[in-house]
C-alpha cells in the first residue's frame, strides 16, 4: 500500500501538466469553444507525437503498455488544463478495443497511439439516464450485418470522430433480445444524422440519429457472450476518467481561487485573511484530496483487473457533488468578477458543471452503491471491496 | 500507486483474527472493561496481553532495538485496526508517549520507556489542556520550575482522560516562568504515583447509564488533575527545555490519524448496513427504501474517504515524510462524516435512536443513541475542526493571518 504517485507516476503527470500549461492558455480554449469543431487540431498533433495517446495501450499497437493509472493522472492534468482535445472520447472506447477487441480491432488501435484516429461512444439515449437497462438503440442482426436503428444523446465529439463505439440492444435475426453489445460505427455511414447540442461546457456533443445504418457483423466488440462486459467496460472508464477530469479541473479553480484570495483586499487586508474564507478552502482541500483517492483507487483497481463497479460510483457520486462545490466556492470567493464571460474562472466552472452531469449523476452511481451494500448476502466491512448482486440496476 | 496491502500483511491480519476468536473470551472481555474503569488488571487480561507480546504485536512498527518489530507502519495499522474491532482495545498507535519518546527522548528514555510501554507496564495519560485554555494551548500556566536536578510542579489540568489507569502523564508545562505562548513549553513525563497529584473524577455524558462497546467517545469518565508542589526528577524532560512546542508537534499530528480516529469514525456505516441488511423489525423494510438507500451509499462513500485519508497518512508516514496539511485535514473529514453518519442514521432509525444502553427495546445497546451523545466530540477534541481548517489554509495552501 502506498497511495501516493511513485517517482516515475509523478514524472509523468509533471510533463503532461508542464506541456500543457505552456500549449494550452486559457484563450486557447476559448477559441476552441467558438469553432465549429470544438476541438484543437493543432494541439492534438503536438499531444500524439509526444506519446501521450499510446501510454496505457498495448505495447504489439505501438502502445507503451503502461497501467492505467497513467492515463489517469494525464486525464487529471487534461482536465486540470481543459484541454480542448478528444483524449478522454477517443481513449475509453479505444480502451475497451484493447480489452474486448477481436484482432482486426485491435489494430485500429495503432491509428489511435498515433492520433490519426479519434473515436468517440454513444451510450445515453433520450431518457438522459445511465444505465444499461436504458440502452434501447437496437442492433438486428442481418445476414453478415447489423442495423442500427434509434438515437444516442449526449455524444461527446461525434462530428470530428471516424468511428463511434455505440451501445446496443442486439436482437437476432428472429427478434430475439441477445442483451448489450458495443458496435463500432463509421460516423460517414448512411442513415446517420447529427444534431450539435449547446452544453454549459461549450463543447461538441450531439444527439446521433441511426436510421437503418448498417454495419458489419466484425465491428461488434468483442465475442457475442462478452456484448454486457463490453458495454460495463465502456460505462465504468468513461465515468471513471471524467473524475480524473473533474478532479484536476476543481484542483485548478480551488488554486485560482487561493491566488486571488491572497491579493484581493478587503476590510484592511487580504480576504485569505478572514477566517470564513479559510475554512472554505480548507473544505475545498478536502473534496478536491476525496475525489482524487476515490478516482484513483478506483483506476487502479481497473488497471488490476479487479472488480471496480462500486468503486466507480463511488468517484464519480463523490466528484459529481464536491467538484461542483469546489468550483462554486471558487466563484463565491471571487465575487463579481467570476460570472464575467471573459474572466477565465467561468471556463473552469462551466465544463464542470457539464461533467457532473455525463458518465452517471449522484443518485445514479448511489442506487449502485446502495445494491452492492444492501441487496448481497453477508456483512460489510469498510476496507474489504464490495461486488454488486447480478441483477444489480445501472 | 498500490491501493492494497501486501500478501504479508494479509497473512498477519488472518493471524491475528484467528488470534482473536481463539483468546478473545467473554471472560477477558470483561477484565479489559474492568481495567479501562480503573479496577487494575485482571490475571485473564494480563495472560492476554502476554500472548500478545510474545508474538510481537505490540510495537509492531517500533525499533527492534528497543523490543518492537521494526515492521512497517501498515503492519502496525493491522494490529491496530484488528485488536480495536474485535475488543475498542487501543494498541500502539498515536502520536503522544511512546513515538514522542522515540522522536525526542534520551537513550536511557527510550531503554526504558518503549520496551515498558510495549509489555503494557507503562502507559500514558495526556496532559494538555487546562480550564483556561484548550483550543489554544500555547496559554498554558501549569508551571514547573527548575531548582538544579528536580522540577517543582504546580497547577491544574483538565479533560485528563485514562488518569486513572495511566501510570505516567505526559504533560506540558510552561518551565520559564517569564516567557509567553509556545516559548518557554516543555514536556514533562511524570510517573502518577508522586507525590502531590491529585485526580478528580469528571464523569460524562455517557456516564449514566454507561456506553455500550462500539461507540464513538463513550467514556464515562475523564479527570482533572491536580500538582501540588510535585517534585520530579530533571530526568523527566523529554527533548530540550523549552522545546516542549515542538516535541508536542509531531506527536498531536499523529494523534490526529491512524487505525482508532479511523473507526471511530466509520463503525456506525458497518453498523447500519449490517443491521438494515437482517431486514428484521424494528428495521424491517427499510433495505427497499430508496431515501434509505441513497443515504447509506452516501454515508459508504465518506466512509471511503475516511479510509483512504487513512491510508494517505500512512503512506506518508511510511516514506518518512511529515505532514503539511494532511493531518489536519482528516481531522476535519473524519470526525465531521462520523457526526453526518451518526445524525443521519438517528434520522434513519427514528424515535429507537434515542434508546439508551439498558433501555428496554434499545437497538444494538443502545449503540446508536450513545453516538448521538459522543460523536461530536470528536471534532473538538485533538484540534478543533475550525482549528485543523485554519492549519489547512495556512500551512496546505498558504494563506495569511489574519491582522487584529
Ligand atoms: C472526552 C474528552 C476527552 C479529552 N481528553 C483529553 C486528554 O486526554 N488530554 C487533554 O489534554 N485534553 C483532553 N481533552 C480536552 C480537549 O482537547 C479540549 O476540550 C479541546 O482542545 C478544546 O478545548 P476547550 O474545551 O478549552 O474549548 P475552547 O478551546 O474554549 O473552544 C471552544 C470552541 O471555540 C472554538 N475556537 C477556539 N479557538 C478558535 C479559533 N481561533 N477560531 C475559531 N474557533 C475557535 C473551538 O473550535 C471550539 O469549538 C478531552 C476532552 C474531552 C471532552
């Protein structure tokens, strides 16, 4: 046990962090918001060639094979930087490839490590809600294809994406339900109409419409008994490296706040002075510190393979609240001047409040929780990991 | 990054459990509650600890030259979290005696205090606080002035929780007459048998009827004690005179984390879970409640931070670092969710929360509603909360002072 970064972990998340603070100023993502592909294309060619992308992948896709923890801490830097990059859309389907991938899916993957290929995943339907009971996009199976048909919401990066890793309800032939299963699309294929959304985030989600798009039957995700594992994958990384985001994101807007705390004067003396503002920032300490050990517990676990559902709805329950609260009290303490458009706090504060919302809200993980302490035989013990019950709801 | 223990130290925990349900018998039980009421030890209770000590758990994590282990502080967490569940018994652990001595004291301190401490021979109450000042210590008046060899001591404290049992106090005193707030503090280890102390009986909330096992801060009893021209030694000081600010330093921080300010935080989440899981009455049918159900995998989730602020502190230790805010910080977060948990499950409960130990339909003893009484303490105690949220504004994030 030893929860805190290793020398070689804390080198890593330091250069990702020190790239980004030179290549990505605040106006940088500013820009980004006001063009029509939400991201920067530029940035993303200099984050590739660094490496960044091929971290955690397989060593045979020209990957470095590295855990997942790494991708985390980068994640936490991303979000630290709001980089305007598709690193996280691209990363948790290309991470289920690497898990799930049959051997011509795998090599997609060398096109990601490269960043020539940027993915994206479809999960959330017109519901809103996160829970694979809700995946009712269906995917019939037709002779060697499949047709998609229905609508994903909330589809981060779909328009610059090649591909899309969508969750489906997959029937036979004959109608029958098979259950979950995770589909790669061509965002070019016919029958597939894209409609921008416009977030608090300001960034590029969509709602995607499938209308009779075929694909073949080898772009499902992994061998049809693995079509549930395939999809749970999918839910539990895209929640988990959202609190990766979420948390770095926080920690950036609590130190603004800090900073200014420390010069802006009030009353004779520095605001940071007064004691109703310290205790706020210590509470903002606090949930910025939870939210980074429940993250990271939680991706470590993963990169064990170990069981890590609760541990995931643990993060992002946590993060969905204090993230939120972090970032608020960062305005609080800023007074006016935060709710100004060009003040830079509120680019922090608008993508968090977004991010609270994907990959799961609070009560969401919590009914997740809440089964895997209640709805399984024997007592619980703080310390030893919980599993959740097979008709556990999500 | 490694988020689990280590095959070793699962192996000690299956030992030590094993250990447990083997020597743990009622019959003990009642002579270890008898010893922490001031009765003295039973010849049960000290067979107990014997085994204990010869296989090596007590001072896992001390220094093999002075009798412990020289394990690692993971492996003392063990032993600490195990002996604490199975039986509130507090082995090792914190910050004051033993791990001030070993940071601070003589050779000759350490040869006689760790490998007594460790044979539980001796053991430590603490000699903080006093009526006039608890949250800020540097006003300490208790006095202890030197005349060549000895120190004369005189003055009062409070809150002297184990002075009863304890056969030394670890206690802060202000040795130069003339100085003002933390300079001029030094630490006195002074055996209770001399002369010229007094300890009076301050009995608590929880006195009447007494706390069942399991509660957080259920004791009946903590002390005032008072030195009427104690004359001790000047062998008793423990690091320089006029140091004793910073000796205390190092030690409070420890005090503030570990296995025991851990559980006392977290039990009531166990506790809730496994009681609302039976599905019996008066509990029945909450388990498909959803506002209950939320709630618990709320409360579950703080009670993961508290573990993991835990763990933190561990591993810091476990690299030799010292603590800039992290101590403080799970001062304020664990203590805090221990009073969340305990409120919302009364709320949870309804009018059987107020049922205390003894009452007739009580739950658990009564467990719950004792909590009611004792859990807030826990953020007053060692540090406020407001004081651990000044420490981590100024010393985590550097915030200023502020001006008068
Ligand atoms: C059961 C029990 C066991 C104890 N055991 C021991 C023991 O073994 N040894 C020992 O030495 N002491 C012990 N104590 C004493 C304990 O450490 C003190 O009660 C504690 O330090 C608070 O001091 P006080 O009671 O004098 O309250 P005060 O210091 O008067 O504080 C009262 C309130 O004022 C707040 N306050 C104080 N200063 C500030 C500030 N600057 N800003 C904002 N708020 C502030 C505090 O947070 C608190 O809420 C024990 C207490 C209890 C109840």
């Amino acid at each position: 046990m030893d929860v805190l970064s290793d020398e070689q972990e804390a080198l890593i998340q330091r250069t990702a962090g020190e790239f980004l603070a030179a290549e990505c100023p605040p106006s940088l993502v500013r820009a980004v918001e006001k063009s029509e592909e939400k991201y920067s294309k530029q940035l993303w060619t200099k984050f590739a060639d660094l490496g960044w992308l091929g971290l955690c992948l397989p060593e045979e896709q020209g990957g470095q094979g590295l855990p997942l923890t790494y991708l985390g801490l980068v994640l936490e830097e991303v979000g630290r930087y709001l980089a305007p990059l598709p690193v996280h859309s691209t990363m948790v389907p290309a991470l289920v490839l690497a898990s799930f991938g049959t051997p011509v899916q795998m090599k997609l993957l060398e096109r990601v490590a490269c960043g020539e290929l940027l993915l994206s995943f479809g999960i959330v339907e017109r519901s809103g809600r996160w829970s694979t009971d809700a995946i009712a996009l269906s995917g019939r199976r037709d002779g060697n294809d499949i047709v998609l048909n229905g609508s994903k919401y909330f589809v981060d990066n779909f328009r610059i994406a090649q591909k899309c890793m969508v969750a489906v309800r997959m029937f036979g032939a004959d109608g029958g339900d098979e259950g979950p299963a995770a589909v790669l699309v061509d965002t070019a294929s016919a029958g597939i109409h894209c409609e921008p959304l416009l977030t608090t985030a300001k960034d590029g989600e969509s709602v995607v419409r499938f209308d009779d798009v075929r694909v073949p039957q080898s772009n499902r995700v992994g061998a049809p008994r693995q079509g549930r594992a395939a999809v749970d994958a999918l839910m539990d990384y895209a929640s988990v490296f959202l609190v990766s985001q979420m948390q770095g994101a926080a920690r950036r807007a609590m130190e603004f706040a800090v900073e200014y705390v420390k010069h802006r004067e009030a009353f004779g003396q520095p605001i940071g002075a007064f004691q109703a503002i310290q205790h706020m920032a210590a509470d903002m300490v606090n949930a910025v510190d939870g939210t980074q050990l429940l993250g990271r517990e939680a991706v470590w676990r993963l990169s064990r393979g170990l069981p890590a559902r609760v541990e995931v709805a643990q993060a992002k329950s946590f993060a969905n609240e204090k993230c939120l609260m972090v970032c608020r009290s960062a305005q609080q303490m800023h007074g006016g001047i935060g709710f100004i458009a060009e003040f830079d706090l509120n680019l922090w504060y608008r993508r968090v409040t977004s991010w609270t919302l994907r990959g799961g809200t609070t009560y969401e993980h919590r009914a997740r929780i809440a089964s895997a302490l209640l709805d399984t035989p024997g007592e619980v013990r703080l310390g030893r990991a919980l599993e959740l019950p097979a008709a556990a709801p999500d | 990054m490694d988020f689990a223990f280590t095959e070793d130290e699962e192996r000690l925990r299956a030992e030590i459990k094993a250990f447990i349900a083997r020597q743990l018998t009622p019959e003990v039980k009642a002579q270890l509650i008898a010893e922490r009421e001031g009765h003295g030890r039973g010849p049960l209770a000290a067979a107990f600890f014997r085994d204990i000590y010869e296989r090596g758990w007590l001072g896992v994590s001390w220094p093999k030259q002075y009798g412990g282990q020289g394990a690692n502080r993971f492996a003392q967490y063990i032993v600490e979290e195990e002996f604490y569940r199975a039986a509130q018994l507090v082995i090792g652990g914190g910050g004051t005696g033993v791990p001030a001595v070993l940071a601070a004291g003589t050779e000759e301190q350490k040869r006689y205090y760790v490998p007594g401490s460790i044979r539980r021979e001796i053991s430590f109450c603490q000699g903080y606080s006093e009526p006039h000042c608890g949250t800020d210590l540097a006003g300490i008046r208790c006095r202890a002035t030197r005349h060549g060899e000895i120190f004369i001591i005189n003055g009062q404290k409070i809150y002297t929780t184990g002075a009863q049992a304890a056969t030394h106090i670890y206690l802060m005193v202000r040795t130069d007459p003339n100085s003002k707030r933390q300079a001029g503090l030094s630490i006195l280890l002074v055996p209770m048998n001399t002369p010229g102390i007094t300890i009076r009986p301050l009995w608590t909330i929880q006195s009447d009827p007494p706390a069942p096992p399991k509660t957080t801060y259920g004791e009946p009893r903590t002390n005032e004690v008072f030195f009427d021209n104690v004359e001790v030694p000047a062998t008793c000081l423990l690091g320089a005179e006029g140091d004793g600010w910073a000796v205390a330093q190092r030690g409070l921080n420890l005090d503030r984390v570990g296995a025991w300010r851990y559980l006392i935080s977290v039990m009531r989440d166990e506790d809730i879970v496994n009681l609302i899981k039976k599905d019996e009455p008066p509990t029945e049918g909450l388990r498909q409640d959803p506002r209950v159900r939320d709630k618990l995998a709320e409360l579950w989730t703080e009670g993961q931070v508290c573990r993991l602020m835990t763990m933190r502190s561990l591993s810091l230790e476990q690299r030799g670092g010292r603590f800039k805010y992290e101590g403080s910080a799970e001062k304020i977060w664990a203590p805090e969710h221990g009073v969340r948990a305990t409120e919302a499950i009364s709320q949870i409960l309804g009018p059987y929360a107020q049922l205390l130990n003894g009452s007739p339909h009580a739950i658990n003893n009564g467990v719950f509603a004792h909590n009611l009484l004792g859990a807030f303490q826990s953020t007053v105690n060692h540090g406020s909360v407001q004081v651990m949220r000044d420490q981590v504004a100024r010393k985590g994030l550097g915030m200023p002072k502020q001006r008068n």
